[in-house]
C-alpha cells in the first residue's frame, strides 16, 4: 500500500555557471544550523573538486541533507555543462523535484536548458528562484518570463509550467516571495516543503533500491549511493543485485549510511524513498538495483546519451618520456581508464589493435579534457591524440554527425569577426538580438568537429570578453568539409633547453607553446604560425629551434 512520506523530500538544484547555485547551498546548509556556530567552513563547501574550484564549475553531482522543522530535505547538487550529462541523468532519478536557479539579469542559460529538460522529461515538478536580485541591471520579470518561455518551448506541462516563483540573494543567504527579501532563506525552505512532493512508497513491498552514483573509502571499499524505492533496506541484510546483463547475484550489506549535512551518519535501516549509502558490494556498478533475493525485480535502469567526441589515450613515445609522472606503462593506463567508467557512465573505454593505445569516446571536449586533467595530476603520463567526432549512418545509410546548438553572447564591435569564424565553420545562424547594452546574442546549429579548439580562438577574436555556451542538438546529415588547420607549425630542429634569447626573436613569429628553461627535442612542435603566405594551399611548418636564434624559415607541406 502505498503511503506518503511526509517528513522527508528529494530536490537536485539546477543552475547555469555563475548564477550562484553553489553559494545558495552554502545558505541552506548554515541556516539548517548543520554547522557549529564556531566551525570553520570553506566558501563553495560542495565544490570538493580541486578542479571544480579552479574552474568555477560544479563536475561531480554530490548529496546532502539538511531538516527543516523536522522535515528532512536531500539536496543534490548538479553539474550545468552538457558534457556532464551522464551525471544529471542519474540524478533526476533520485529526486521528486527541482530548484531552478536563474540569474535576475542574465535570465535562462543554454546550461539551464539542458539540465531542466531532463527534468521536465522525469515529470519533476520545479521551483524558479531568481537569484542575484541585487544585481546593477537586474530585471527580475523580465527573467520570470523568459524562464515561463523557456519551460513552454522545452514542452512543461501545464502543472510545470504553473511553477512558484522566489527572489534571493544567495550573497547574504535573502530569500521572499517578492523582491523585497526576507532576512532569511526561511520562504525557500517553506515553498520547498509545500511545493515539491513527499516521496508516494510502499515499505511494505520487496526491496527495489537504484544505484545512481559510486564512491571510494580506504577502509570500506566501494560505496553505492542510490534511492530506497520500495522496502525497507537493513545493515547486514543480504540482497540480490540485478546485473545489466540480466545476471543476480547476491551480497550483504556490511555498512548502510544516510546523509546529514556533509557527512554520512551510519543507519540500521532505511525506509523507502529515502537516499542512502551501502558498503559491502565490491562488484556493484551505477544502474544496477539491488532488490529482495526472493523476489528480484529489476528498475528501469538508467538511460545515458551516447558519446559524441572520441580521442585515443596511449602510452608516452616521446624523446622525454617517463620525466613527468609516476604511471606510464600501457597496464596502468589501461587499468585507470577502465576504473573510470564505474562511476563515470557516459564514458566509453575500448582496446585497439595496438596494445598501448586505447580508444576513449566522451559526450565532449570539456569532458576528456577533465578526464586528462585528472589523470595528469593523479601521476599518470600518457600522450593522446586530437579530438575527432563519433559519426553514425542513417536509416537510408546517409553519413551522418552531432550537431552543436551554440549561444554566444559577443561585443556589437566583434560580432563581424564571430560571424565570419563561425560561418567557415559551417554555423547556420538561428536568432540574432540585440542586447540593448552594447552586446549581441546569437545563436547557431554548428557540427561538433567545427568547435574543436574554436573556444581559444573565440576568446582571442572578442579579447575575452565573449561568452559562448554550447549543448548538443541532434545527428544530422553530413554539413560538408571545413577547413580543418589555419596555422602553421614550428618544429625545433635540433634538442635542447629552450633559451630567453631565442624565445625573444621567435615571439614576432609565431606564437610559442613553451618558456625559457623548457626542454624541447628534434621535431617537436613548439609554436603556431599563420602562414597563407609562404604555403597558401596547405598547411605550413617552420623549422627554427628555440635554443639559439632562428634561422630562415624553411617552408614544406604539412
């Protein structure tokens, strides 16, 4: 039978980049008293990521949980960028409702689409705060109805398009019904339990829990972190876990634990639509359910859109191989990546026919490139390969590849040049308006493989003050070739330690990927140089060296 579970609810926060999501939580969590009054606590408390600090992104979905007159409400913390998608699709799967999170000047973003969609697709129903109501240019109406817009185009029904408004500023932890703010963030908490609905389960049923994301601890092993759909889930009980492949095998539970604040607190058991944490499942992988061994029934499992960008990871052949990280043998290179797809699961890891390359394929560049990062700073040392797009044939065997919607936010003095960059990209522009401030919105369908790389010299066309936010569209025809190189490369002729000197005469011609004290070899590039005029028709290497001075450009085909 089912029955409401009054005292607890499931939200994840949705939010574009810089619009205050993770300062909004840091709110939450003070004001829910989940800290000492004399406890230090670090500005972003949720991004725990170093490089989520570093690049102001939120990477990894993460949990909490505070209670509100004696309600308990599990927060999740959700990534904005498309490229992390795989780990927005498993979260809605945890919760009953969003919080949307838009900027009172900037309205909607491209990342809020994303996320919001996926939402709206799971039925979720959403409470719209405008934040930064404090903001120079502010228009909070005007933001409400480009947000009703918004859930009207993305096809909200009407019980999600009838959604309850908030103002706050997350800043000094305000929030009201109105833009004139209450003190405190006591009208969010109140539209939270009044809005989004309390788990409908039957704990009487069989055991159904979903696995929606994995962790590690030194001295527990693999942690499994999902929701409690039917049942009661025990410490020390025994379940069956439902394999992908369709194959039960059974465990015990050594350890179970819900979330309180930032910390997992251990529990005896755990009633249903609650969000728990189990130890003991060395073998268990995110979509899998762990259900009752007497009567195992399979969840829907979770639904992860496949990869559209692929690049080959392998082992270090330079001339300065094994100076930079502690891992570089194909065994270990192997090992971590494959250790990466249990918990990152729109990932794809394949073996080729040279043992010491492997082919990895993600939802985007942002997204490999995190994964490089990460290994990098882990130890590894590994050379992969320029990104290249995953291509499909269609139902009457036509070539198709993924399209891009691009939103770029640029200068009315850089507009010009953004057209033309992307045109020869073979963009198709949509809308174009006028920002009334001195900036243009444009936004186009572009192929993926024409923004490879585009993003650095997008910022160096617009002098960084450009804003470009892109989501994947769909698989479309073939758009046609693009001119895929349009600088030349400088390649050092002989080995060496780069000096300042040599530096210094080569910066007029071209620009260096390297500094004074860099050890270089024969044959590596380091350097970039347009160069139409010394071999128009192809692409076009200059041999120099950055240990003396250079000599006469040499020009051949590349």
């Amino acid at each position: 039978m089912l029955t409401e579970r009054t005292n607890l609810r499931n939200i994840a926060i949705i939010a574009h980049v810089d619009h205050g999501k993770t300062t909004l939580v840091d709110g939450l969590l003070k004001q829910a008293h989940t800290f000492r009054d004399n406890e230090r606590v670090a500005e972003r408390v949720m991004d725990s990521n170093d490089l989520e600090r570093e690049r102001g992104i939120t990477i990894l979905a993460k949990n909490t949980a505070v209670t509100y007159k004696d309600v308990k409400i599990n927060i999740v913390d959700t990534p904005g960028h498309a490229d992390f998608g795989g780990e927005v699709e498993r979260v809605m799967n945890m919760v009953d409702g969003v919080l949307l999170l838009v900027d009172a000047a900037e309205g909607p973003m491209p990342q809020t689409r994303f996320v919001l969609r996926k939402a709206l697709e799971m039925g979720h129903k959403a409470i719209v705060v405008i934040n930064k109501v404090d903001r120079k240019n502010a228009d909070p109406a005007n933001a409400v109805n480009k947000t009703f817009d918004l859930f009207i185009e993305l096809g909200a029904s009407e019980r999600q398009a009838d959604f309850p408004i908030l103002y706050s500023n997350a800043l000094t932890q305000q929030a009201g019904l109105t833009p004139d703010l209450s003190p405190d963030y006591q009208p969010l908490f109140d539209a939270i339990l009044q809005h989004i609905p309390a788990p409908k389960v039957d704990p009487d049923a069989p055991l159904q829990m979903l696995i929606a994301n994995l962790s590690y601890d030194d001295y527990k092993g693999r942690m499994a972190v999902g929701r409690v759909f039917n049942g009661v889930l025990r410490q020390g009980q025994t379940v069956a876990r439902l394999q992908h492949d369709g194959h039960v095998d059974t465990s015990k539970i050594t350890y179970l634990y819900v979330f309180q604040g930032l910390q997992r607190v251990e529990a005896e058991a755990v009633l249903a639509g609650e969000i728990a944490c189990v130890a003991g499942l060395d073998e268990v992988l995110i979509g899998e359910t762990l259900a009752d061994p007497e009567n195992p029934v399979a969840l829907p499992s979770i639904h992860v859109e496949a990869p559209t960008v692929r690049m080959t990871f392998g082992v270090n052949t330079s001339p300065l191989a094994g100076r930079e990280g502690t891992w570089g043998t194909s065994r270990k290179i192997r090992e971590r990546l494959y250790k990466e797809l249990e918990h990152n699961v729109s990932l794809r890891v394949e073996d080729t026919g040279a043992a010491d390359t492997f082919l990895v394929s993600g939802r985007g560049e942002l997204h490999l490139a995190i994964l490089i990062e990460t290994m990098r700073r882990e130890g590894y040392e590994f050379q992969v390969s320029k990104p290249e797009v995953i291509y499909r044939k269609g139902e009457a065997g036509e070539l198709l590849e993924p399209i891009e919607e691009v939103h770029v936010e640029v200068a009315d003095r850089h507009m010009g040049t953004v057209i033309e960059m992307l045109g020869r990209r073979r963009g198709q522009m949509t809308t174009m308006l006028q920002g009334g401030d001195g900036s243009v919105y444009l936004t186009y369908f572009i192929p993926t493989r024409g923004l490879l790389g585009f993003r650095y010299q997008f910022l160096t066309a617009t002098q960084g003050t450009g804003q470009m936010h892109t989501l994947f569209h769909d698989y479309l025809p073939f758009a046609g070739t693009i001119e895929q190189r349009e600088l030349g490369s400088v390649v050092a002729i002989e080995p060496g330690t780069a000096t300042a000197h040599a530096i210094r005469n080569a910066e007029d011609r071209a620009m260096l990927f390297v500094e004074p004290g860099t050890e270089v070899y024969e044959g590596m590039s380091w350097g970039s140089t347009c160069a139409p005029r010394i071999c128009p028709s192809t692409s076009a290497r200059r041999s120099s060296s950055p240990t003396s001075a250079p000599r006469a450009p040499k020009s051949s085909s590349a």
